[in-house]
C-alpha cells in the first residue's frame, strides 16, 4: 500500500478534523510490535484519521514515519509523543478531502 501526498490543505483540514480526537493506538516500550500494526491497520480501515500516543520513544519522528509506512498511511503531524495517521478506505470513504 502506497499513500498518496497530501497537500497542505488537505493535511491542515485533517489537522483541524483531528484535534477533537482521542489517541486510539498505544505504542508502548516494545515499540511498534505486529500486536500494535495490526490495530492500528484495523484502526484506520474503519476511522482513517487516527490519533497513535507512542511511550517516550528514542526518535518520535522516525517511530511516525515506520507506522506510516507499515501501514500506508500519511502522517498528518507529530504533536509531543502524539502522531496523526490517515489512510483513505478505498470501500467505503468516510472523511472527504478538499481539493
């Protein structure tokens, strides 16, 4: 799976729609361990924005980047130890995003 780039726009309307979200994934000491790819692939096929709250990892942006592409998805942003995952859902797309 390969996540199309984002605009600016459509990662500041992602942004906007994702601050009134709770972290739904948890990435714990063991890092992102198959247990946690799988709910967060699961996660996103059914919300496609998602809020990841990672334990004090070593290198924030880096853990970011590996869930985004373990997963194909797009990171939206990093905020503290808090990431924001988008991956459309081909079937049945819930979020729509500006041009």
């Amino acid at each position: 799976m390969d996540a199309s780039p984002l605009t600016s726009r459509q990662r500041r309307h992602l942004k906007g729609l994702a601050q009134r979200l709770q972290p739904t994934v948890w990435v714990g000491e063991a890092g992102a361990s198959e247990g946690v790819l799988r709910a967060l692939d699961a996660a996103l096929r059914h919300h496609e924005l998602v809020k990841v709250r990672m334990r004090q990892p070593e290198d924030k942006k880096a853990m970011a980047a590996q869930l985004a592409a373990a997963t194909g998805a797009c990171l939206v942003g990093l905020v503290g130890h808090t990431a924001v995952l988008y991956r459309r859902n081909p079937d049945e797309p819930v979020i729509e995003l500006p041009a």
